[in-house]
C-alpha cells in the first residue's frame, strides 16, 4: 500500500516500529493474513553500511515458503558452502554441505536489497503500509496498555497511531523499550569490532574465512568484488588504539591475512573504518498489555556465527503465527504475547549461550593481553572430529527450533 500525497490513519490494527528483518517480515506475513498492518522506518531507504547481511538456510527455506526464491536468487548474493576458521596452530573447516535440509549454504546479501525484497512483497498486499522516514518516539497509553505510538513523520510533524497490539522491532537501542521501562540482562562481550572493505581479486580463495592469532582475530567475508572484514579488538578500546594510527591497523591485519598485504593501503583512514559496539543481552519480559518486543529489541546478538537477521526472522515468523487470530479478532490477551516469547526464548537463549561459550573459550582468549600460541580444546576437537564439525555447521546454518511460515502466508 503506498500513502505518497495522503495523511497517515489514525489507527492501524498492527503497528511495528522498526523496519529491519524483524519488521519487514512480521509485516509482510500479518498483511497476507489481511490484518491491516503499519512498519514504521526512520529512514527514507534501508541503505545502511556493515548490517548483517548472512541469510542462513533456515531463512532460506522461509523464503521458499514465501514463494520469493526465485526473486530472492536474482539479487546479487553469494553462496557460501564452507566456513573455514584458523585459530591459532589448528584450522576448521565447517561443511555447510552435510547440513539437513534443501539449502546446503549460506547467501551473503547486502541487507538493503532483503529488505526490498520483501517490503516489495508486502507492498503488493492491500492492507500493508510502509511509512518511510518515520521515526517512532514513544508510546500511547490507554490506562495501564499500550494503545499505540507517538512518531515524527518526514513532515516533522509529531502525530499519534492507535493500534491493538505495537510490536517493537526497532533494535538494540529500542525507544519503545525504554518507554515501557524493560532493561535487558546484559551478559558482557569481550570484544568490538572494526568493520572496513578490502578489494577482493578473482583469484582469491572462495567464501568466508576468519583467523584467530596471538593477540588478535579478523574475519574476511567474500562479497564477490569486495572483502567486507571484520577486524577484532579488545572492549573498549577503539579510542586507544586508532590513536596508534591506521598503520597499525594494515600490520594487524597483514600479520592474520597475509595474501590481504598487497590491497591493505586501500583503507588509508579510519574515516574507512567503523565500529561495532558488540552488545550481547536478554529480555527477562519480552512483553506488556499491547506491546511485544521481538529481534534485537528483545535480544542483542553477538556477531559471533552471523545468525542476528535469522534469528529475528524466526521471531517474526513465529510471531504472526500465534498472533493473526488474535488480531483478526481485535484484540490480543497478554497471555498469547507470552506464548510468542515462551517459544523464541529457548532458541535466544540457547545461541546466546553458544556464543558466550566462543567469548570466553575462543576470543577473549585470541585477543587477551597474556593470548595462547596454541588453539583452546574444542577447537581441537572440531578439527578432529567430523561430527562435531557437522554439529556446529548445523548450528550455525539451521539453528533451534527452526520456523515455518504458517499456511495463510504461503504463496
């Protein structure tokens, strides 16, 4: 539905605030339910630098339920079917081919074009509206419920939206979670990133690497033309050590990646590079009377195994699930808000789990001050034994408690 030339309703049976991979589905999937549905963007296009842009095979195998695989194979991607990782003295290689399922690998796609795709695919539903440039302030109340939101529209004009259910997908930083006073359990990371591109030349080898030395860990992700990379540094300490210069950055980087020294001038400056403030924390209440947070305003993700837009698909998949019949209803009782967070709690808790593991096991010891010559014990044994290798890949690419997309959404 597009409203260029015409004012916002002021009421919408759904609103999401956010339009990232969380919103953009749960928008799409509720408007082919034919529940009149509102995603409200802050921003005039979904061009953002560095967003995670890996769709595993769970996403994958949605979107073939979605019947967008053949639109989603025309945008330029690639296939990923080895994650190979070096940690200090041991390598593994992860076969994605060995993974259940009709998608065998990975596709690397820049996040914009996804998330075209499927506001694309929304748009042709006739109860969808996507409100660009619409940044989303705060929430209404009606009593102890919320009954919608307060937004700033490109006009600049503050409005309101009343709505039966908001769900907030605007992030880790989410302003409607702050409005609501939830404060997320924070589990600590020991580790930002640096994220810069590298040109990449057709001979170079194939797919995503990451190395893990004495000191220090990067990571280069093949983007056809492009390496997008991933430079690990210690928390905290971005400002120390660019004041040491972008030299040290190119020698960091050459002693993990060596065949990367020939191109490594092509980031002169840390105006080229940005920082991730890696965040990794949980919900303890993903909910209240007509508001649910799902994504990344629920759950903060570590980039470790690349799984935040699946994760947050997932989210969105299962909650049109348990929420169109309610909403076609008019209302949503708190108790099925809880259901959606009692079924996407196990798989967020269990990756984060995971990803706590490689923190404390792998990274912090990669990058630590007093860092090990030799590769930690379950690096050692992924290298040994197949299965675990075959485990790990199944988790990385798959992960638990998969989704499908419920049947009034399949095309």
């Amino acid at each position: 539905m597009s409203t260029a030339g015409t004012d916002p309703p002021e009421a919408t049976t759904c609103i999401v605030a956010g339009g990232g991979p969380a919103g953009i589905m749960l928008g799409l999937l509720l408007a082919r339910a034919g529940i009149d549905v509102t995603v409200m963007e802050k921003h005039a296009d979904f061009l953002r630098d560095f967003r995670g842009d890996t769709v595993h095979a769970s996403t994958l195998r949605i979107l073939d339920e979605l019947g967008l695989a053949r639109e989603f194979a025309a945008l330029p991607h690639r296939i990923i079917e080895n994650l190979t990782l070096q940690v200090q003295d041991t390598s593994v290689r992860l076969p994605l081919q060995r993974i259940p399922g009709p998608h065998k690998h990975i596709a690397l796609v820049p996040q914009w074009d996804f998330l075209e795709l499927l506001a694309a695919s929304a748009a042709r539903e006739p109860s969808f509206r996507l409100l660009r440039s619409t940044e989303v302030l705060g929430v209404v109340r009606d009593g102890g419920r919320v009954a919608g939101v307060t937004y700033r529209g490109p006009d600049g004009e503050v409005r309101r939206m009343r709505a039966v259910l908001t769900v907030a997908c605007d992030g880790r930083t989410s302003r409607l979670r702050d409005a609501v006073g939830l404060q997320p359990r924070e589990f600590g990371a020991p580790m930002d990133v640096w994220w810069f591109r590298l040109p990449r030349d057709p001979g170079d080898p194939p797919g995503l690497a990451g190395t893990l030395g004495a000191g220090a860990a990067a990571v280069a992700i093949d983007r056809g033309d492009y390496y997008q990379c991933a430079y690990i540094i210690p928390k905290g300490r971005d400002a120390e050590l660019r004041a040491r210069g972008i030299e040290s950055l190119h020698r960091g980087m050459v002693a993990l990646v060596p065949w990367l020294a020939d191109r490594i001038a092509a980031v002169s400056s840390f105006d080229q590079v940005k920082l991730l403030d890696v965040r990794l924390n949980r919900l303890r209440r993903w909910y209240c009377d007509g508001l649910l947070l799902i994504g990344d305003a629920a759950h903060a993700m570590s980039p470790v195994g690349g799984v935040g837009i699946n994760l947050a698909v997932a989210d969105a998949v299962a909650a049109a699930r348990l929420l169109a019949g309610p909403l076609r209803a008019g209302r949503v009782p708190t108790r099925r808000l809880a259901l959606v967070q009692a079924r996407r709690w196990i798989p967020a808790a269990i990756i984060q789990a995971a990803q706590r593991f490689v923190h404390r096991r792998v990274i912090a010891i990669a990058v630590g001050e007093s860092a090990r010559s030799d590769a930690p014990g379950l690096v050692k044994l992924a290298a040994r034994l197949p299965a675990v290798r075959t485990l790990i890949a199944t988790g990385v690419a798959i992960g638990p408690l998969a989704e499908h997309v419920p049947a009034f959404a399949r095309r």
